[in-house]
C-alpha cells in the first residue's frame, strides 16, 4: 500500500512538472534559483555577467509594478544570495576544487542543461 502511494505521489509530482515544464515556467531562472540556490550559483550564477545579472533585475522589474519597494526587495535578495553563495564557495573551494575544474569546463548552456537534470531527477 506505502509502494502504491510513493508511485502515485512520483507520477503526481512528475505530471505537475511536466505541465510547469510546457507553460515555461519550471526551468525559468528564478524558479530554478529558489528551488535550489546553492546548486544554481555553482552551475550557473557565478558565470554570470554583472551585466546579465542587471538585465535579470530590470526584466524582472518591469514584469512587476515598477515599486521602488520591489526593486529595493530584489536588491537585498540578490546580495543576500551573493553574499550567502560568496561564503559557501570560500568554505568549500579546497574540498572541491576537481569538481569545481568539472564544472567551469562546460559553457553555460551546457550547465544550465546539467541543472535542469539535476532537478528534474529530483522529482522523479
């Protein structure tokens, strides 16, 4: 009976990706960001451009009511992500140095292809 219904919750779970999946939103990069920050700064974050990261806020921003509270909200959710990534990284640079070499070998569609694996894998 528990088998039955871990089965039934994996389908469930996998159908609901599937549906976010064909609207766009499952793989957009703030979703992917809040599912798992962590893994998303390793694999795609640090990468990123200031400039491409300024781009994110404004699209974001306008997809909003352009408040000042919002953008002043954004602005501390991304230097706290920053900031928090920025400490892990220093923590951890010596423990994984060979899969840090792994992972800045690929371009960044290739890693943000690996995320989206890693995540889908997750659900299933």
């Amino acid at each position: 009976s528990s088998g039955i219904n871990a089965e039934y919750g994996r389908n469930r779970r996998y159908k609901r990706m599937q549906e976010l999946i064909s609207e766009g939103v499952y793989f957009s990069d703030e979703e992917m960001r809040e599912r798992d920050q962590k893994l998303h700064y390793q694999m795609i974050g640090q990468f990123e451009t200031e400039e491409e990261r300024d781009a994110k806020v404004r699209e974001k921003l306008l997809g909003e009511e352009a408040k000042f509270s919002a953008f002043l909200l954004h602005q501390s959710d991304r230097q706290d992500y920053l900031d928090s990534n920025m400490d892990e990284q220093e923590e951890e640079e010596e423990e994984e140095e060979d899969e840090e070499d792994l992972i800045q070998s690929g371009n960044k569609e290739e890693l943000a292809e690996q995320f989206k694996q890693i995540m889908m894998d997750r659900v299933v």
